[in-house]
C-alpha cells in the first residue's frame, strides 16, 4: 500500500498480490485515515506500507516533512506489524497531473484533486515495486 499524505487528503494505492500494477484505492480525509486503515487491516493483507518521502529538488526535506515524520511515527504505533518504508516522491504530483491530462479526461475531472492524490500514490507505489524489482532492496 502506498500513502500520498497531505494535510487535507490522503491518497492511498494498492497493488495486487503478485504486485506486478498498482491502483488507486481511495482519498480519505487526514483526520479519518487511521480508522480508515484499521478497517481496512482487518479486511485486507498488507505486505508493507510505502509512505511518500517529501523532499525538494536538492534532496533536502521539503517544509511538510516533519508532518510527514510524525504521520509516520503514529502509522508504527497503531500498526507495528506493518512494515513501513518511505520513497522519494518529488514530481509525483506532477506526474499526476500529466498522466491525467493523457489519460483524455475532462478538466473539470482533471482538476479533482482527490483524483490527483489517488494517482500520486499509484505512480509513488509503482515507482516503489519498480525499485524494488530491479534488486534495490
């Protein structure tokens, strides 16, 4: 599973057993995400969280870092049976965005941004499984 965290919204990806393609879950408000994730635990297994590592263009934390930080501490504490990774997420908004622009939505869709958020945390899981894949471990 993969994690697009905001302040406001969530994004959140899955991928299939095999873990060969991600897809888009859902776009859960920050307030509701851990209720959400607990429902979601005990329905469904989760292999590994992969959380979005913010970081500006000279690798340096980006200013929701420390945000970031702290949703990741809370995640291993209510899920300490879930292994957590963090992975790089620069331009994955912005990949989004083009993706959705491509994809021959309207604009009024492609501006949804609950909808960018979902695809963030697609393109952040496929570019995690990808990685790994390629022997990075």
């Amino acid at each position: 599973m993969a994690i697009d965290y905001g302040t406001k919204r969530i994004g959140l990806a899955v991928t299939d057993p095999g873990q060969i393609i991600a897809t888009a879950l859902e776009t859960v408000h920050s307030k509701d995400v851990i209720e959400y994730l607990r429902k979601y635990f005990q329905a469904e297994k989760v292999e590994c969280i992969v959380v979005g590592d913010p970081r500006q263009m000279d690798n340096s934390a980006s200013q929701i870092g420390p945000l970031v930080d702290n949703f990741v501490k809370e995640l291993k504490r209510k899920f300490p049976e879930i292994p957590i990774e963090r992975y790089d997420e620069r331009f994955t908004s912005v990949m989004a965005q083009q993706t959705l622009l491509m994809s021959g939505l309207k604009k009024s869709d492609r501006q949804r941004k609950e909808l960018i958020d979902q695809t963030s945390a697609v393109i952040l899981l496929q570019s995690f499984m990808n990685y790994r894949q390629n022997g990075f471990k």
